[in-house]
C-alpha cells in the first residue's frame, strides 16, 4: 500500500493554493511530473559541492565523474539492462532518436522496411522519417477505433525487408498498454531490430529489458520525478557497430558515442535522486529490488485512482472516455476524455479555474488523434494519475466535471 499522506510531504508543489483557497490538483503527470524534495536536494547540493566538468584529476571533477558513473548504474538497474555501459544519456527522448535514426540510416538500404506505429508519439515517428532519405520504406500499423493497434495488421506487415520495428510501450493520449511482450516474441527469430518508447509506461511499471528481446529503450526522467534529462538503452555491443554524429575528440564508444557535448550534470543528479527516490517506496536488498517492489505498489496505487476517475466519467451522459477500458490491468493511469458540449481546451479552462491541472489537445500523438477524428474537435482532455494522487483529489475533479 501507498502511504499517501506521507509521499505527498515529500513534493512542495503539493501545497500550492490559489486566490479562490483552492488547493492545486496536479492531474498533469503524462506531461511532466512533480519532483519531490529530494531531487530539489539533489540538483542544489550538485551546485553547491561539485559543480565541475567530467575527467578532471581534482575534487570536484572526480565527484561529477562518481555521480555521473552512479547514474548508469542506477538507470541500468531500473530498466534491468546488462549494465552501465548500455545506458545514454541526452538532452531529451527526440534529439536521442534522432541522433540514432541518423546512425542507422548508414546501416539500413535502399528497399529495407522499418515498421511505426498510428498510435506513437512523434518523437518515435518523425525521427524515423530520416531514413526515406536513403531509400528505407516507413510502414504504419493500424490504429483501431478502440485506441488499440491492429495486432494483426502489426504481424502482417512484418516481412523479410523489416530491419526494425519502433513502437511505444503505452500511449501518452489514450493509456493503452501495447503489446509489445507479443511483438517481442514475434521477432525473437527474425533479423531485426526491435525499438520500445518507455517514455509514458517507465513512470508507472517495473521494466526488464532482458526479458522483452528489445534492442532499444528510450525513456525520460521528467516523467517519473525527476528533471528533463533522458536515457537511451542500447543492447551490448549495438551502438559500437553503428556510426552516430560525433565530435572526434569524443569517446568512440558506448554508451558515450552517441552523447554530444557536455552533458547536464546538475540535472543528472537530480535524475540519480529521482530514482532513489522511487526506490524508498519499495523493499528489497538490492536497488533493483526495491525499485521492482516500488513499482507495484505505485502501478496498484495509480490504476486504483485511474479506475475510479474512468468509472465515474462513464456515468456522464455528455463524456465520452476514449480508449481501453479499466477491466484488467492492461492500461497506464491516464483517462482522456471528450465532451459533447465544451471543446478540451474549455473543460481544461474550467478545470484550471478551480486549480486543477489538466491537459488538452493531441500532446503529439498527433496521428492518432487524427486516425479517431478528434483533431476537428481540439484533440482530447486528458488526466493522469501520479504516486502523489488521492482519491479526494480524484473525488473533487468528477466534482468539478459534473458541473460542467
């Protein structure tokens, strides 16, 4: 069980109130989470005791180096990868997939395959688009009118030209749950590279890449509690065979051969305090432990919350709730939602007039809002569900909603 009272003490922001004495109601998770106060800690104390750039012979510059070595470490445990030496480190999950596009679009032919997806991001879409450039075809899977992707579709479209499939573990608009332990499976034998985007499930489920037969993961920190710093993971022994941009004074190997210029030291101590931070929820020996237990309290805490907003929201005759329903676990906490009456950006001006965070529009999953016909309509509400949520917040916003 989540001690809610006691994580919420942990995040400042929580105790925000506006002119009206409205308490702020953060539902804007999916865009951006709030970091407790030990990542505030983190990020200060990094300035404070060892602001200095990497590989130096004194103090300060040894610290950075540790705390930066640490990092990996922490980031490889969470994602359950084989090692700190499978773990990049960019500004954000775009300029990551765009410096590896542009790497494999020197690997990849004229006539080879790479499979996207209807429903993704575009930061897994349009960084694909580099490599038409060189001839490769770009295949989409489907989209269903269920939000969910046309599985047989996906396995249709996987032929003897697929060199990589690309798809998103969860969708940041609608929160269905992929099923990328099928894909995975699919190609275990085939010659192709297999991407997941982790950045909207990372925040909400315990990840092994080990057992997924992924060769890439990306994921972003300042979704899961930390600041916008983001990661990619590449399987031992990938990144050396490819050729990203790169300065020649670089190191020429993984995982720094991908990473251009001088990385955010202070941010990535915040990043390290983010996922201990995670951690302090769980038990276990290990951090890898404790962070697998953290993850089942919060995936539990969160979908309970989610599923009580879901199940309220049916019962409004003039809402309708798009995506996978609440029936089994295969679903992240984010409800989106439209109104036959008020576009999304009204309800979300309406919902931030009573200090609630909310977001509205396509949030770059543009394709698929557009595959649902939603685009017309100003994209959807959306609300996501957080380790800091409780069900009096969750009551107060269908409060709010009814009253639309």
């Amino acid at each position: 069980m989540i001690n809610s009272e006691k994580i919420r003490e942990y995040f400042p922001s929580l105790s925000r109130i506006d002119n009206n004495n409205n308490q702020i109601i953060y539902l804007d998770g999916p865009g951006g989470t709030q970091v407790p106060i030990q990542v505030i800690e983190g990020i200060s104390q990094y300035y404070i005791r060892s602001n200095a750039n990497t590989h130096g012979e004194f103090a300060t510059s040894k610290e950075t180096d540790f705390m930066m070595d640490g990092l990996r470490g922490r980031v490889s445990d969470m994602l359950g990868s084989e090692g700190p030496n499978t773990i990049s480190i960019g500004q954000n999950m775009t300029t990551l997939n765009y410096s590896l596009a542009r790497a494999l679009s020197r690997k990849f032919k004229e006539g080879d395959e790479v499979i996207i997806t209807e429903l993704d991001h575009e930061a897994n879409r349009g960084p694909w688009r580099v490599l038409e450039e060189v001839g490769v075809k770009l295949v989409e899977v489907k989209l269903l009118e269920s939000g969910i992707l046309d599985y047989s579709d996906f396995k249709n479209k996987i032929n003897d030209k697929t060199v990589m499939v690309c798809m998103g573990m969860s969708s940041n608009a609608f929160g269905t749950l992929n099923d990328f332990i099928d894909i995975g499976s699919h190609l275990k034998d085939k010659d192709c590279l297999f991407l997941l985007d982790a950045v909207h499930y990372a925040p909400h489920f315990s990840i092994n890449v080990q057992e997924l037969n992924c060769d890439f993961m990306l994921c972003s920190a300042y979704k899961f509690y930390g600041p916008h710093v983001s990661f990619l993971y590449s399987r031992p022994g990938l990144l050396d065979s490819l050729s990203p941009d790169r300065l020649v004074v670089q190191d020429q190997e993984a995982p720094y051969i991908i990473e251009t210029g001088t990385l955010n030291h202070a941010a990535c101590s915040g990043v390290a305090s983010a996922i201990d931070f995670i951690s302090s929820i769980g038990e276990g020996d290990s951090l890898r432990e404790k962070l697998e237990s953290a993850y089942q309290k919060i995936s539990n805490h969160e979908f309970e919350l989610a599923k009580h907003l879901y199940d309220s929201l049916q019962n409004f005759q003039k809402i309708t709730v798009i995506g996978p329903d609440f029936s089994s676990k295969k679903r992240t906490p984010t409800v989106s939602f439209v109104h036959n009456d008020f576009s999304p950006q009204e309800v979300c001006k309406k919902l931030a007039s009573k200090n609630i965070c909310a977001w509205d529009g396509h949030f770059y999953a543009l394709k698929a809002i557009q595959k649902l016909g939603l685009e017309s309509k100003g994209g959807v509400t959306r609300l996501g569900v957080s380790v800091y949520n409780t069900k009096q917040e969750i009551d107060k916003v269908i409060e709010v909603i009814s009253e639309i």
